[in-house]
C-alpha cells in the first residue's frame, strides 16, 4: 500500500494538537508545521512522535506549499489542529490507498460548535479543498487567507463520504478572535489584488451579503443558536475586512501637533536665563 504523510499547521495550539496527532497516528509521518508557538504545541507534538517544522507565517497559502515540500511521502493527508480524523474516514482514506483513482481528494467534514453537529450554514458537508492528494497533484497560491489552490493533475477528483470532524471555535471568544485576525488577512489580500474599498455602504453590503447567504441561502436559521452566531461573525468579518481595506488604502495620519513651547508665545515671560526675569523655574 502507498505510505501516507499527515501534516497538521499549528501556532499555539497546545489544546488541540494532541487530540489532532492521536487522531492520525495510523500514518507513516506525522509533520506538524509549526509557526514559532509560544505555549507547549511543540513540546506536545514532538512527544507523541510527529516531527516538527518551523515555518514563518507569511500566509497560509505559503504555509500549506511548504508543510507539503516537508511532507517525505508520496500521499499527503492535510489535517488541521482543530480537526480529528475518524475510525470511518481512516478507512476509506486506507482503501483508496490501494488502488488509487485520483490524484486529489475531497473530504466532507462534520462541524461541532455550541454543543451541536452544524447540519446547515454551510458548515456540512463542509468540502473546503482536497485533504488527501498525491505529493505534487495539489499547489495552494501565496494567498495570506482563504488560500486558493490548482489541482495539477489530468484525473478526475473524487469525493470521499466518510466525514471528519472539525471544532472550529472552542467558545465565543475565539469566534470573535478569528473575525478580527482573518479579516485583517482578508484586507491585505484585497490590496495585494488592487481591490478598492469603496464606500462605507460597500462595507456595509457585503457583510449583509455574507450574512444572508449564510442564514437565509445555506439555511444556518435552522441551526438556531450556532448558525445565527455564525452568520453574524461573518457579517463581521466581511465588514471588517473591508473597512480595514479602507484603512489600508487611506492611511490616515494624525493631523500635525506642533510642540508648545511658551517661549514661542508673545504673551510668554522672558527667557529666566538672559536676567531679566527674577522668576525662578
């Protein structure tokens, strides 16, 4: 059977990564491409056998391309902290192995947020992009966030229906933590693209847009309490996003502030050291 290569992207994920590494430990390598974590995700991951490499965040397309080049094997399975392999997707993921008939595939993953399975928002079947592909079948662009990637390959892709499973934020905090720190990204793509931000009500429009294809067109409504969080958190990172484009684009700098010295007042006293002010200071 061809050997496999796992690799999980991790920075501070010392909560996660252990469950993500014992989920993956049927593989033949185990790489965790870290970005200088500060908490114990190395320490953690390096004890349950994975080797780990550093790699300077400068985006996740760039990210992902050189996790891959780390990869040794000929098959990659990508899998990220927050995600768990299952016993079912394990196995089908096995016998593809065998006699593969793709070059790339696609795994639905099983979101759990708020203390339920997300049936709806778009959150399932949740196929994002292909998770297991042959080494140099799959190239992800320098994209800083929501990387885009080309499948190099004349084959066919197929779909997988074993999902995984995914916890994409583990409070509410985090959700709000992801809004800001993507929508920062998402900004600094846009630029790079010579995208223009437009008006406030261009903002304000696509942020609508976002939530009301989350809630209303992929039905995150009838997942109540989780798929209106959702859709609220993407309204604000798509506002957000664009208005820090604006910020970007404006650069807005503080007006001047000269220094007030009173010596450069007519009405300020004489200068105590020529002696002609007996003031003391």
């Amino acid at each position: 059977m061809n050997k496999v290569s796992v690799y999980i992207i991790a920075f501070n994920e010392a909560d996660k990564i252990r469950a993500a590494i014992n989920s993956v430990l049927w593989a033949d390598e185990i790489i965790v491409a870290d970005s200088n974590s500060q908490d114990d995700t190395v320490a953690i991951a390096t004890g349950l056998g994975a080797r780990v490499v550093q790699i300077p965040f400068k985006g996740f397309g760039d990210l992902r391309n050189q996790a891959i080049a780390a990869c040794t094997h000929e098959w990659i399975f990508s899998l990220d902290s927050d995600e768990r392999c299952t016993p079912e997707a394990r196995d089908e993921i096995l016998a593809c192995l065998l006699t593969p008939q793709a070059d790339a595939y696609y795994i639905p993953r099983k979101n759990f947020f708020m203390g339920r399975w997300m049936q709806y928002s778009g959150f399932y079947p949740d196929y994002r992009q292909p998770q297991l592909f042959k080494k140099g079948a799959l190239v992800f662009k320098n994209d800083p966030v929501h990387e885009e990637f080309a499948i190099v390959s004349t084959r066919p892709v197929v779909y997988l229906h074993n999902p995984i499973w995914q916890f994409p934020f583990k409070n509410l905090e985090e959700i709000v933590h992801k809004a800001n720190k993507y929508s920062t990204l998402g900004a600094e793509k846009l630029a790079r693209q010579g995208r223009k931000s437009g008006s406030l009500w261009t903002a304000l429009a696509h942020g609508l847009w976002s939530f009301f294809h989350i809630y209303l067109l992929k039905r995150g409504l009838l997942d109540g309490w989780p798929g209106f969080v959702i859709a609220l958190g993407n309204f604000e990172g798509t506002f957000y996003k664009y208005a820090k484009l604006h910020e970007l684009q404006a650069n807005w700098a503080p007006p001047f502030s000269p220094p007030l010295d009173y010596r450069a007042s007519e009405e300020a006293p004489n200068d105590p050291t020529d002696g002609t002010n007996p003031k003391s200071f």
